[in-house]
C-alpha cells in the first residue's frame, strides 16, 4: 500500500527495512578491498611476532648480571651483533651481551634487552650503570597474535589498519561485501547531454553526473543510462533495462505532478511492481518516489539538481551502505550542533535541509553560516557546501547565535 505525505525517517526506514540482505561476497585483491566489509573470520596461522625479539635497538643481557650495576658500573663483554632477520646460534653466559637491533630474534642466555643510548659503548664492551629488570624492551612471542586465534570476523569495515593485519597473517586476497550496482537515469524532454550546446528551452544534464559521482563516493558502481523522453514506452523500456542489470535504479526527473510526469504511472503498470510512498515532508526534496520492482529498489529522485543530492544523501547513500554490509550505526551521515552566524527564515511545515558551511573558529566552537541562495535548483549552493543545516518545522526561524543541528555531507 502506498504511503503519502511521510517523515524522512519514516521514508529512511522503509526503505532500509525492506532492504533485509547484503549483497554477495566476491574475493578481491587485498589493497582493493579498503572501505569493503569483511565476508570472513580471519584465523591466524602463526603467533606475531613468531619469536621473542627486540623492541629496541641496544644490548641483550642477563637481568640477574645488572643487579651489580647498582653499586658500581658494570662492564660486559660483546660478544655478538644481531641484526634484525639473522637469529643468532650462539648462548650468552655471565658477563656478556650482544649488540641487537629492533625487532632481531632474542638468542638464548638473554633476558633483558637495554638501549644503546642508556650504556657506555666501547670497541668491545659495554658499561652498564643501572639495573635491567627481566623482560625490558623484548616483545614476547605471540603477543600481538597467537597462531589459530580469529583476528578478524565477518563484517568488519575494512581500514588501513586491516589491511595491515590481513596482510600480517598472509591473506592476499579477500572475501568482501560485492559492490551494489546502481543504474542513474535521467528523464526530461528539457535536458540534453552535457556535451552539447544546449537550444533554446533546454538544459545540460547534470543529475546522471553529480548522482553517479555520489555513487562512485558511496562505495558503489554505477550505470549511467542515456536521457530519456518524457514518453511512458521509453521510459518504461529504460526502467526495464535498468533493473534488469543493476542491484538499485535512480531516476531523477518525472516524479512530480506534471503533465509529462510518467514515472509514477509507469512504475504502477510494470509487473512485479508496487510503489511504497510517494512524497515526503522535506525541502528540498518533496516530490520523491520509492518503489520496488522485481524486488529491486527503484527511486525516484526530484529532477532539481539540489532536491536531487540532498535526496541521495538521506536516502540513497544509507541504503547502499546497508546493502554494502555496513552496521546501522554506520549508515547515516555524523551530525553535530553548531552556532549560526545569520538569521534563518522560518522552514515552513516541512523539515528544510539549508546548504551550508561549517568551520571551527579561532576558540575552536563550531559556527555555520548558509551558502547563501537556497533554491533547488542552485547547484552552486550544494558546492560550496560542506553540511546541510536540519531546520525542523517552524512558524520562526533561527537567530543569529543560536545553535542548530547540521549534518556533514557525506561527501
């Protein structure tokens, strides 16, 4: 049944709860896989580090030799250098020590590693003047991992650090949440390509471009779809061709109450189709459609090039995470509070998403000020943007000095 008139996050959850699975795995190339989402447990198959070693470079000696070196200063004799990768054979009895290196494997008879800039170094010796308790400056074996312990489990977001670790127990390729695959089609008999000089009534298309930038930016691979009349059997066949390719269709344009808005009626007349709500209490943004057919999400976004990325922002990008394999508390853009530094018109009856400008200022408090003209069909305001003020419904706007609720672009 078809909603009308709703909340955005009444509109946000439908759409994300009827979105119950993640997309498949696919095994990729280690490096590739930053920013996916882990379809398997990690196991390690050996300790790290494999051997007690060296955090330091300096000297490996006996702990229980040190305790002179509290009295009187000490001299040991060198009896070996041991880089980093060369164990060496050897044992040390009372009164040496080996010069090692950072991360060199601790040879037998040593306990106790010091540095070199905490002893005397002579051609052969050392003198040591303090005490070493047992264990100082060695990295034990195994105790960053032990060997058949799980590093890392399914779902895990993929960050440096993993790549790190993946690449630490030996996995050079991965098994990660498949990228979703969305179609972008733009509809409008006004719009030309963006190559093109336009004629007298038309415009460039800009949506196709700014959408699949934004998808490209979402973790997803888009299909951008040639422009399409406002003509039902053209569209109809593009809708077709979208959802049979791709895991989630964007239209922009044809949603509204036009003469020649068909998305609607096309959507309704094509099998295994159903449209969920229609309309939704936000500005810009208003006049945006969600349905599902052949069980595929298909939306439909206002044509205005700024009701077009703010829509993306509240809807898109949260369910493409979703169907990527991100947590829920990974789906949804940060917000903060901020002081405004300009009065703000009264939103209206619907919530009114105001492009805007966030910066710490010299005391480091957070302020926003609006980019200035706020119509839908400003593309400026979206780039010079970088967060959307939320202004909840409200016979009065805000005042200079108050804080307000902003939430960063995802971009």
């Amino acid at each position: 049944m078809m909603k009308k008139y709703i909340e955005v996050e009444a509109a946000r959850e439908l759409i994300l709860s009827d979105s119950n699975s993640v997309l498949p795995p696919e095994k990729i190339d280690l490096l590739a896989s930053l920013g996916r989402v882990l379809c398997q447990d990690i196991v390690a198959d050996r300790d790290l580090p494999p051997a007690d070693n060296s955090a330091m470079d300096g000297y490996g000696l006996r702990a229980a030799d040190s305790a002179a070196a509290e009295t009187a200063p000490l001299k040991l004799a060198v009896v070996a250098d041991i880089p980093a990768g060369k164990p060496w054979p050897g044992r040390i009895g009372a009164g040496e020590a080996v010069r090692i290196m950072t991360g060199a494997p601790i040879p037998d008879g040593v306990d106790a590693v010091i540095r070199r800039e905490l002893v005397e170094e002579l051609d052969d010796a050392i003198i040591l003047k303090k005490k070493v308790s047992v264990g100082n400056d060695i990295r034990s074996a195994g105790e960053d991992i032990k060997a058949g312990e799980t590093v890392l489990t399914c779902g895990t977001l993929i960050t440096p650090a993993v790549i790190g670790m993946l690449a630490a127990v030996g996995v050079p390729y991965v098994s990660v949440v498949r990228k979703p695959r969305v179609a972008v089609l733009a509809t409008g008999d006004e719009i030309v390509d963006f190559s093109q000089v336009p004629g007298p009534g038309k415009i460039r298309n800009s949506n196709s471009f700014s959408l699949a930038a934004q998808v490209l930016q979402a973790g997803g691979l888009p299909q951008v779809f040639p422009i399409t009349i406002d003509e039902p059997a053209a569209i109809r066949r593009a809708l077709q061709n979208a959802v049979s390719g791709n895991d989630l269709v964007l239209t922009s344009g044809g949603v509204s109450m036009g003469d020649y808005d068909f998305i609607q009626d096309v959507i309704r007349d094509l099998p295994a189709a159903e449209i969920r709500f229609w309309q939704v209490k936000m500005k810009p943004g208003k006049p945006l459609l969600y349905s599902r057919v052949a069980a595929k999400p298909v939306i439909g976004l206002p044509g205005n090039p700024v009701s077009t990325m703010v829509s993306f922002e509240q809807f898109v990008r949260p369910l493409m995470k979703k169907m990527a394999g991100f947590p829920d508390s990974e789906l949804l853009p940060p917000r903060e509070t901020a002081v405004v530094l300009e009065d703000l018109p009264a939103p209206g009856d619907r919530r009114h998403y105001a492009r805007a400008i966030a910066q710490r200022d010299e005391n480091g408090q957070l302020t926003v000020k609006s980019t200035g003209l706020q119509g839908s069909g400003m593309l400026n305001s979206m780039v010079r943007g970088n967060c959307l003020i939320i202004q909840p419904p409200a016979k009065a706007g805000a005042k200079s000095g108050e804080r307000v609720e902003i939430e960063w672009l995802g971009y």
